[in-house]
C-alpha cells in the first residue's frame, strides 16, 4: 500500500483531497504546516481569515480524526518567516511586488514538506491544488496542466515545481469541478464543508501591506519624490513600499487628471507617475527561470503567458538569454507588467515554464 502524506489546511479541498485518497487505498496522514509565530502576526489567528490561521490546526486535526487517519503537525515557523515574509518586505523595498503563496509553494509546501515525508518513508505528497501533474512517456518528462475547472486553475503558483517534486506529487481535485468537492464534503458531513475559500495573503489578512512591513521588518520606506515621465517632481510620495505598478488609487496627489504608478526607482526613491498608455510594455525579461515541460529552449517559442495570477493569458514569443534568463516579447503590448511578479508560460493546458519578471 502507497503512504501519502496529505497537506492539510483546515479547508474543504485539502479535506476532501484526503477522503478521495483514502477511497482509493492510500495509506493517508494528514499533515498541516505551523507557519506563524504568535509574535509574527494576530489576525491571522482569527477564524476564517486565511488558509494557514492558527484555527486551521483545529479543523484539520477534527476532520482527519473524522476519517480515522493521522495527524501531524509540522513546524515550519522560522523557515516562513526568513523565505516568505521576509523575501515579501525585501522586495518591496527594492522597489519589486512579490507572490509570497509562490515562495511558500516552493519552499515550504513541496520542499519542506516533501523533504520530509519522503524522508519518513511516504511514496507521495498530496494537497488540494486545483492542477493535474502527469507524466509524458515521449519526452520522459513530468508535465504541470490545467484542471477540469478552469477557474479554479492553481498552476500560475505551481510552476516552479521541479520534475521531483511533480514525480512525489498527487492532486485529486484537477479532475473535478469545485462544486463537486464541496457536494462531496457536504455529504460525508464534514465539519468544515462550508467552510469558505481562503484570499488575501495569509500573513496580511488585512491588506496593509506596508503596515505589515514596518511592523515585521522595523524599517521605514523614507519619502520621496512623485515625479513624471520627463523628470519633472510632481510632488511627495510616501515610502516606495506604499504603491505598486498600474495603481491609481490612494496616490495623495491631485493632478486634476487621472495618473498611474509607471515606475518605481529605489536608487533615487522616486515614484514616476504617467498616463494609463504608459503602462503597456511590449517585452519584458524573466529571471530564475524553471523548466517542467521542455528541458531546454534552444530556439524562440510562440506560446503565451500570465503575468499575473487572475490574468488570461496573452501570446508571447520567448527566447533563451542564459543564464537562466529569457526575454518575453508581445504579440500585443501588455498593461503593467511588474517587476517581481510572475511570469508563467503556457502551451495550451500545459505550464512550459516559469520565472520571476525582472
């Protein structure tokens, strides 16, 4: 008998994730990750607020005794705090806007977690992820695609799973609607069926993220100066770490028309503010790049991209620099394309690659 080692996190899918695995004739242990430290953030703790609240223990520890499995709780504290929360205030105060659920992904939920249960004599992880992981006979590579329900679709903070990780890797729910999951977890009269979806990043349930930032970091974003595409001081900003590319909103300056954040340079803390057709880019460059279902790009591929995660993907020709970076060009010049986001990219169903936009 297989022993998989389930990521759960209190809610509906990684509950019925474990159920479905069950059925099927795992041997199944649930396993929920400890991330916040007590001192590190007190909303999060709140019911409901996010994935990974403290309260998240709780459920998931009632559910799994529901279904007569294991449960363990990992923790994973000091790790979240230095490649997750601190990656996210770094970043923004070197003027970039990161996806922290893509760091945690890949450090702590198929890495840490991994580590372990292949360590502890599991054959397979398996969370919750909306993502179908299979193997291509042809290329003998593992592949990363899209679910059944596409507007689910988790593979955007997946990509930078390596062939291990995809090859230890199960996702039951790629293969059904999210109506059908909750269905499932109402009839087997789970305790967290109603549960809703979590949103936000967890760590700033509140959406301050630049309160967040002093608060963890103990640093302050000096002022600065707002000023337009030609150079000209509009006025004075706040503290780099209060805007991001594309905002409009929240910007405390009247220029008796509408203005956007174009750019944000950190070596002169300026904010450069424009007009919304400043914010298109026709091409743009992505570094740390990972490979899932090519080994190697050797020649330009016309497949498309996402640059964000709620984004519809857009056609783009990309090409190898080296290095571990490629140059992503438009067929169309794109909207705020932001320094530190992802850019994930797709040939159909099937996630190419993946990498950080410079």
């Amino acid at each position: 008998m297989k022993k998989v080692m389930v990521g759960m996190s209190g809610g509906v899918d990684s509950t019925v994730t474990a159920m479905l695995l069950k059925e099927q004739g795992y041997e199944v242990t649930g396993a929920t990750l400890r991330l916040f430290s007590d001192e590190d953030i007190k909303e999060a703790q709140k019911e409901g607020k996010t994935c990974c609240a403290l309260s998240g223990l709780d459920d998931a520890a009632a559910v799994s005794s529901m279904m007569e499995i294991p449960h363990i709780v990992l923790d994973r504290r000091e790790d979240f705090r230095s490649y997750v929360m601190g990656d996210f205030c770094e970043s923004y105060f070197s003027g970039r806007t990161p996806n922290p659920c893509i760091r945690c992904n890949r450090f702590l939920k198929f890495g840490s977690m991994l580590d372990y249960a292949l360590e502890n004599g599991f054959d397979f992880i398996a969370t919750g992820h909306y993502a179908v992981s299979e193997y291509n006979e042809k290329t003998g590579r593992w592949l990363l695609k899209r679910p059944v329900d596409m507007s689910k679709d988790q593979t955007y903070v997946l990509y930078s799973m390596t062939q291990k990780q995809l090859a230890h890797t199960l996702f039951p729910l790629g293969s059904l609607e999210k109506s059908e999951v909750r269905s499932m977890a109402e009839k087997s009269g789970m305790v967290n069926c109603n549960k809703p979806d979590s949103q936000d990043i967890c760590f700033v349930p509140d959406g301050d993220y630049a309160g967040f930032i002093r608060s963890f970091s103990g640093k302050t974003s000096p002022c600065g100066s707002f000023i337009d595409m030609d150079g000209n001081i509009l006025g004075e900003h706040k503290g780099i770490i209060n805007y991001t590319i594309g905002q409009r909103k929240g910007l405390g300056i009247a220029l008796g028309r509408p203005a956007y954040v174009v750019k944000k340079d950190t070596a002169s803390n300026t904010v450069v503010l424009g007009e919304e057709k400043d914010l298109y880019t026709r091409s743009f460059m992505v570094e740390d790049m990972n490979l899932i279902s090519v080994a190697e790009i050797t020649e330009p591929l016309h497949i498309s991209v996402k640059t964000r995660y709620s984004q519809r993907e857009q056609p783009v020709t990309l090409s190898n620099l080296g290095d571990g970076r490629c140059l992503a060009e438009f067929d169309e010049p794109q909207r705020a394309v932001t320094s530190g986001q992802a850019a994930v990219f797709y040939d159909g169903d099937t996630v190419v690659c993946g990498g950080t936009i410079i």
